[in-house]
C-alpha cells in the first residue's frame, strides 16, 4: 500500500466533502424542493409539484420590495458600520504593543454577551423613556422616534456587528507598513494624499472582508430588526421567520430562503471581482 | 489494575443477567410525551391537570414537551412522522386542521371517549381530528396606573392621550388576525369574511401604535411602562394581572370578542397510544377543566366543569357575554388569513 500524496489527497479531501453534502448541499435541495410544492390555508403543504408558490412570489412586488429594502439597509449599515469601527482598528493597530491585546479584547467584548441582550440594551437607551431621548429632552430638543422603527434597528445592528467589522479589518492589516507612509510624507504628499494612496489601498482587502461579513450578517439577522424594527421593518429574514413559524407556508419559506442564498452567492461574487482588482492594482 | 478490570467484568456480567427482570419492570410505567405552549400556560396546566393526573394513574408518567407556539408543534409532529415521539399535542384548532389534513392525528371517536358527549359544542370543527381543550378570548389589555378610568370599549385604542404607548402582536400572528375581525364588526363590517372596515380602522390605528411586535409580549410592555394599551389574550390577561401588583389588567370590552381555541389531539402511531387516550380522557374531564379555568381563566370546554363564580367571571364564558361574542369558524379565517396578510403589510404595518 503506497500512495503518492498526489493521489492522497482526493482521499483526505473526501470526509470533509462527505460532510458538506450531509449537511449542507441535503438539506439545500430539500429546500429547493419544497419550494416547489404548494402551501396550503392552515400550515399544510401539497404533496403535487407546483409552480404555485414561485409564480405567487415573483408576481407579488412586495417581495420585491422587501428584497430591495433588505439589501439597501445591509448596504447602509456595512457602510456605517464601516466608517465607525476603521478609526477604531487602526488606533489598535498602531497602539503600543502591551496594549494591543488588551484594545482587541476590549472591542471585541460585546460578542461574549448576546445580540439578544444588547438588542435590549438598545430598547432601554432609545426607547421614549430611555436616556438618550431624554437627554436630548432637556437640551429642548424634540427627539424624533429612535426605537421601533428603521432608525432603531439600524443603530443597533451597526452596534452589534461592529466587532465583526473591527476584527475583520485587523486581519486585514497585515500589509500596513509605517515606514511606507513616512516615504510618502518626505516626499511631500498631506496626511489626507498618504491615506487615499497609501494607507486606503493597503488596508483594502481588510476593508472588503469586513463588508462582506457584515453585510451576510445583517442580511441575514432577524431578531434585531424584529424587536427593534416593532413589527414595521419588513425584511427578508423577518419574512423567513414569519412564514416558517407564524403562518407555516414553508414553501413560500423556502422559496424566500433560496432568494437569500441568492443574494449571499452574489455578495461574494462582487467581492471576488473587487477583491481580485484590488490584488492587480497594488501589485 | 486487574482486580479493577474483574470487577468491571463482573457488573457487566451481573447487568447482562438481570437485564430481563429489568426490562419488565419499567414496562409498568409508561411514559407518555405531551406537547404543549411553554411558559406561564405549561406552569400552570402542569400544576392543574398533568400532576393530578399522574397522582390518579401512578403507571403513567407525562413528560411535558414545552413547545414556544402550535406552529413548532406541528413542525415537530411532521419532523417525526415515520416515528413519532409525541402522544398527545396541544395547539390552535386550525393548526389541529392542518395536522389532521396531513394524517398526523388519530380520530378521536365517542365509543372510546365518551366525555366527548358532556364538551360544548364548539370544541367540534369538521375535518379536524384534535378536540377543543380551552376557550380562550381577546381582551383588552391597559395599565390601571395610565389608563383612567377602565376601559370598556376597543374604542380607547383610538384616543389621544394613548398614541404612541399601544403594543399589539399584529398579523400574521393570530392576536392581529383576531383583533382585525373584532374590530371589523364594531367599524359596521356585518361578514368578516369582509374585512376591509377592520383594516382601515387599524391602519388609521397604526401611526399610533409604539410597536406590532413587542417582544416578548404585549403583556410585559405594559407591566414594565414601556405601552399603557394593548391587545392580548384573556386568560394570561387575568393571571398576569393578578401578578403584576396593579401595573396590568386584562378588560373584557362590551362590544364583545371572539374565541380562540385550543385542541388536543391524539398522535398518529403514537409510541403509548393507550395511555394517551387515558390522558385525553382526564383532560376532557369536568375535575380537570375546573382545575385550569380557575387557576389560569381559560374558559371550560366541559359543560359540566362546576368552576367557581370567581374564576366564570374573569373568562368571556357567561351568558351575556356569549351573546356579544363574534361567531368565527377559524377554519374559514384559515382561508382568508394570507390575504388578510397582505393587506396587513400593505395598510398596516407599513404606516407610522
């Protein structure tokens, strides 16, 4: 018995490809089938392949507009969440090395507690009794509703998927180099022209892949928007949620799963072009 | 070392020979599985119906499955189909109807239950093989401190002082479909299979409504001030209430409610299928109804549950209130739910 570690490797390959098809690609064609079959009043589904459900669903423009809402607020927020943790990163990128550890800890922190409980959190602070609403009171500002709507689940997943943001963008560092920057600056480029032509490029692929991961999250998160959105933020993930438990037509649940699938393949699509461009243009 | 792996020998050996006088012996009990809502309702059933049930039958041992809604329940019943797990389940008569379309249910017939003959008729509906095991209502919910005086109408949803504090579960939970059929009727809808007068009195509701998904209830929003109004179902209405020390009340409007039903089914091919049935029987039974509808205000389904004045008098099961009560066949509101749905996301939710 001589194997060669060419001919080795489909073998060592095999268990972990035998495992996704279980647990992943099964379970995917199950939903695929499902979607093909008919929800019935009252939770049932039909046993005949059907149509039904697909056509119901691209006919109807409220999915389209849930689709859209749901990708333009993940936009929003990756954006947001982005300009909020990059000062954040580099300061703990660039910070002394006995307190480096330490800053990462602290940024990351919040994933030990629950996005439940921040969610909360964010009703208490928000909410019209909450503090920030009251102060804004006594300054004789008249708060706008900050809670139980758009604003509020867009402040609180910004909040909650900003570690995600910030480690992400650490990874992605590696490349940064202070000795680059300070050639730039003796060759007479301002602060802001080293950022744009140096520091930006470099930290890039940090950048996309904080976006990438905090946009598939935000797509995909549902109990923020539920308990912050107060029933009126409609999205793709709540409309999963809503028709898998509350009215059980898990047809129109699968066929809406696999729009979000969709819409994941497409993320990482973009992301693999951007993040290949962005490979030839440093290089 | 050695004496350890004798030893170990030994014990198997010593199992391995009394396995047979084992096994019968934990035949005599069985164990039936029950699933049923978790939180406050398994609390008290369990106190009120499971433990005195296994008091009167000392063979039979109910584990109590705690499921979070009747939708679970009946994505578990599907899950398990070819081998069940569960004997007896408790959900929503229509999701008892798409359980029994599915053939997930055994019927429940007279000869083997006879206590059938003394339920109240509405604990029937056609086509669903899960008999009705509470009554339960929509009530409206205020906080005794906010709102004054009491409430007795749906009206005071509409009032000013109250905009911005009302929490409602809306649609397509079953609160915001009930609520819409209730509201139908007072804004003049005579069918409520027409149902557009209720979605345009809550749409015109809805800029005033603090959230449609309080999480996790209406009932705890109002308790810790965060809403002063909302809509909730009656029995955990009454029992919170009495709980919270003055901060919640459940009111029981004059233009009347509807009835919202829970049934209790026999599980096809279910594991203990006799002991199921005796549990069914138990359930059924007037001690039985009388014990919960006076520990947690669900409404009897047994005509002959002797439930005290006190306890009659928080559910929506007295003669003049029945009278007010909207007549509903869910299994019609079942048909018309998806399109209730639309017109909740259209007008409703999308408002304010």
């Amino acid at each position: 018995m001589s194997a060669t570690p060419r001919n080795l490797l489909p073998l060592l390959v095999l268990p972990a490809v035998a495992v996704n098809l279980f647990t992943f690609l099964w379970p995917m064609l199950n939903l695929a089938g499902l979607s093909f079959r008919e929800g019935l009043p009252g939770g049932g589904i039909g046993a005949a392949f059907s149509l039904a459900t697909w056509g119901d669903l691209l006919a109807d423009e409220f999915y389209l507009e849930i689709l859209l809402r749901s990708v333009g607020m993940a936009l929003g927020i990756t954006g947001l969440a982005l300009l909020a943790s990059y000062p954040i990163a580099f300061f703990v990128h660039r910070a002394d090395a006995r307190w480096r550890n330490l800053l990462v800890v602290a940024c990351i922190s919040p994933l030990l507690i629950s996005a439940v409980v921040r969610t909360y959190g964010w009703l208490v602070i928000l909410g019209d009794a909450g503090f920030l609403p009251v102060i804004l009171r006594g300054l004789g500002f008249a708060p706008p509703r900050l809670v139980f709507n758009m604003t509020g689940v867009v402040i609180g997943l910004v909040e909650i998927l900003m570690p995600y943001m910030i480690l992400s963008l650490l990874a992605g560092f590696g490349r940064l180099n202070q000795t680059l920057e300070e050639a730039a600056a003796s060759l007479g480029a301002p602060p802001l022209v080293v950022f744009w032509r140096i520091v930006l490029p470099l930290t890039l692929p940090g950048i996309l892949l904080g976006c990438l991961l905090v946009f598939v999250l935000t797509v995909s998160s549902f109990i923020t928007p539920k308990l912050l959105g107060g029933g009126r933020v409609l999205l793709l993930a709540t409309e999963i949620y809503d028709q898998a438990i509350v009215t059980l037509n898990w047809p129109l649940a699968a066929a809406l799963s696999l729009i979000a699938l969709g819409v994941f393949g497409a993320a990482l699509l973009v992301y693999g072009r951007i993040s290949r461009a962005a490979e030839r243009s440093i290089a | 070392m050695d004496l350890t792996r004798r030893h170990l020998g030994r014990v198997a050996v010593g199992g391995l020979l009394a396995a047979p006088f084992i096994r019968p012996a934990s035949a005599q009990e069985r164990s039936i599985t029950l699933a049923a809502y978790s939180g406050i309702f398994q609390d008290n059933y369990h106190a009120a119906v499971v433990e005195p049930f296994m008091k009167a039958h000392p063979g039979i041992k109910v584990s109590y499955y705690a499921m979070p809604n009747s939708a679970q329940t009946l994505g578990t019943l599907r899950a398990q189909k070819a081998a069940p797990q569960i004997d007896v389940a408790i959900f929503d008569v229509t999701i008892g109807k798409a359980a029994s379309d599915e053939g997930l249910l055994d019927p429940l017939t007279k000869e083997e239950f006879p206590v059938l003959a003394e339920l109240a008729p509405a604990a029937f509906a056609p086509g669903v093989h899960a008999v009705g095991v509470t009554f339960d209502s929509l009530s409206l919910l205020y906080s005794p401190e906010v709102v004054k005086p009491a409430p007795t109408s749906w009206k005071v949803l509409w009032e000013k002082p109250y905009q911005g504090k009302i929490a409602i579960t809306g649609a397509p939970d079953i609160v915001g479909i009930g609520l819409t059929l209730v509201i139908n009727r007072l804004n003049g809808g005579t069918d409520y299979r027409q149902f557009d007068a209720g979605i345009k009195a809550l749409s015109d509701l809805s800029p005033g409504v603090l959230s449609w998904e309080p999480k996790p209830d209406a009932y705890t929003f109002i308790t810790n001030g965060t809403a002063a109004l909302g809509v909730g179902w009656n029995a955990r209405g009454q029992l919170y209430a009495r709980q919270s020390g003055g901060k919640l009340a459940a009111a029981l409007p004059e233009e009347g409610s509807l009835f919202q039903i829970n049934t209790i089914g026999l599980v096809k091919g279910a594991p203990q299928s006799e002991a199921a049935k005796a549990y069914i029987r138990y359930a059924l039974s007037a001690e039985a109804q009388k014990a919960f509808s006076e520990r947690m205000f669900y409404a009897p389904v047994n005509t002959r549950a002797d439930v005290s004045a006190e306890a009659l008098a928080a559910t929506a099961a007295s003669p003049e209130r029945m009278a007010k009560m909207l007549q509903v066949d869910w299994l019609e509101v079942a048909k018309i739910r998806d399109r209730m749905n639309d017109q909740w996301r259209r007008r409703i939710l999308s408002r304010g």
